[in-house]
C-alpha cells in the first residue's frame, strides 16, 4: 500500500514538473499557442541596421508590440509590426529606429500624431526616421574637420 502512495506521488511529482518546463519553453520562446490577437502593420525604412526580428515597438516607453519580419522592398527595408489591440494608431504617427543605450538594442519608437484618423490594420505607417549609426556620425565629424 504505500509503495503505491509513494509511486504515485513521485509520478505526479514528474507530471507537474514535465508541465512546468512546457510553460515556461512557451513562455520564454515567444509562442502564441492561440494564435495572436496582435493587428499588422508595415512601415519602410532607408535603414534598419541592427534591428532584429522579435524587437520591441513602443509608445512613450510602453511596449506595444513587437517586429515580426523584415526584408527589403524596392532597396528600402520594410519593416512589419505586430501591434497590440487596444493601441490605435493615428495616421500621421511617425516610426522611428532606437538604440537602447549608447550600445544597447535597437527598437521602433512610435510617436503618435493629432489626425482622427486612424491606420486600419494591415495599413502602413508613411512617416519614418531610420537608424543613426554611429560609424557614420564619427565619420562625418572627423573628415568635415580636416576641410581648409
């Protein structure tokens, strides 16, 4: 009788851990089991440089969503956005690159605009700034000097 008892608890022991380890695989990879309520949007950059898939979009410091692909379109990178439900978007928001930090990760900042109007999902935001690199600012610093 309490080999039984103590099999079993050892069993449910197992089951709740096997359990556990699935919740958190699910968690910490980002997997929307469900599917996502998230709506898409689009927007096109001149330069994206060092921003990745899975990076955060914020508003005013507040994620919001999250860059589900990007790739190149015309020789611009066009960036697309998985933004939560309850954010609407006005249509004259403009989205911009950010690093983190002096080297931290790049994320889109989203600055909302004054329209009423506002982007239907899978629209585009038409307003963009893209990354700053900073070989390039040093760059431009030091050779604008060397000018007589």
């Amino acid at each position: 009788m309490k080999k039984i008892t103590i099999e079993t608890g050892v069993g449910i022991f197992i089951v709740c851990g096997l359990l556990s380890l699935a919740y958190l695989s699910v968690k910490l990879g980002d997997v929307n089991l469900f599917g996502s309520q998230q709506y898409p949007l689009t927007a096109r950059f001149a330069n994206v440089s060092g921003l990745k898939v899975g990076a955060r979009v914020e508003i005013a410091g507040v994620t919001v969503g999250k860059v589900s692909n990007i790739h190149l379109n015309d020789y611009e990178a066009q960036v697309e956005l998985l933004i939560e439900p309850d954010v609407k978007l006005q249509e004259d928001s403009i989205a911009s690159i950010r690093t983190q930090g002096i080297i931290g990760d790049k994320y889109v900042k989203i600055k909302t605009g004054g329209l009423q109007e506002y982007i239907n999902p899978g629209g585009e935001i038409l307003e963009t700034e893209s990354s700053i690199e900073l070989e390039e600012l040093v760059s431009k610093y030091i050779f604008e000097k060397e000018k007589p």
